[in-house]
C-alpha cells in the first residue's frame, strides 16, 4: 500500500527528485538485466564452446574492451559536458555539430585501430591457433560498433535519458551471443 502511494507519487511528480529517482530505478534495472544477460552469456559459452575456445574469446573480448577504451579519445566525457550545456543554451546546431564529428573521429580513428590490431595479429598468427586469429578478426571488426556504441551511451546519458542509455549495455551481451 505505501510502495503503491509513494510509486504513483514518483511516477506523477515533475521534481528534480522525482525525475532522479526514476531515473536511478530503471537504471538499476536496465543494469540488473544486462548483468544477468552478460552473466548468461558467459555460462551459454562456456558450455558450448569448451575451455580452450572459452579462454580464447575471454582473451579477445578483453582486448576489444581495452582498444574500445583507446578509441574513444575522451569523447564520452566532452559529449556529456558539451552537449548538457548546449541543449541547455538551445545552441542545436553546435550540439549536432559535436556529436557529428566526434562520431566521424571515433570511427576514423575505431577503423584505424582495428587494421593495426588486425596487422599485428597477422604477424603473430604463428604464435598462436587459428581459431584465436578468427576471433580477434572478428573482434576487430566489431570495434567501430563497441566504440561508437559507447559515444551513444554518453550521448544519451547528457540528454537525461538515463535508462536508455543503460539499455544498451542490455543490447550488448545479446548481440555478442547472437554473433
């Protein structure tokens, strides 16, 4: 009864504590879900693709994750700034202009990177199986979405569209095990 008036009063008020708290909840969710599909993911793999294969696409991710990191140039944090202050000043075109050339860089620079991972696991491919270079192939190609995906995120989150921006985190795991 008290959940159900103080849900109904969150859900019909317009503070800013309303709208934080909101926010917050379905981020917790949206998070709690991707945790659990990710954690899915994680079990589904491992008993489908054995130890050794496991291990592989473990290594690989991880090196994604990190070069992802790499490729963003510190984007994240600038769109988060930039585009609060320039929704707040009504300066669209500057705000358009921003996330467009910083998608343009991240993916130039996205792109760039994976050919020189892509090289160097070219030149390493002696050294290891290739069901690793497979996989880091494939990883490689999938750093421009990993990047830009996370420049969507940022954007979204300066726009105070919390819970969305965290359902992407949702829609990862999914479109990894689909892959």
């Amino acid at each position: 009864m008290i959940l159900k008036i103080f849900l109904d009063k969150l859900k019909n008020s317009s503070s800013y504590g309303a709208v934080l708290a909101r926010g917050a909840i379905g981020a917790f969710i949206v998070k709690i879900s991707g945790a659990g599909f990710l954690f899915g993911l994680h079990v589904l793999l491992a008993r489908l693709l054995g130890v050794d294969e496991y291990g592989i696409y473990v290594y690989a991710i991880t090196w994604i994750n990190i070069l992802t990191i790499l490729c963003l140039l510190g984007f994240p944090t600038s769109l988060v700034r930039f585009i609060a202050e320039y929704k707040a000043k009504q300066q669209w075109n500057l705000l358009k202009g921003i996330v467009h050339r910083s998608d343009q860089i991240v993916l130039a620079f996205s792109i760039l990177v994976g050919i020189i991972a892509a090289a160097v696991t070219l030149l390493l491919k002696e050294r290891t199986t290739i069901t690793a270079v497979v996989t880091f192939y494939i990883g490689f190609g999938l750093l421009p979405v990993f990047a830009l995906s996370r420049l969507r995120q940022a954007s979204l989150r300066a726009l105070k569209i919390v819970v969305q921006s965290e359902l992407l985190l949702v829609i990862r795991p999914v479109v990894l095990g689909l892959i």
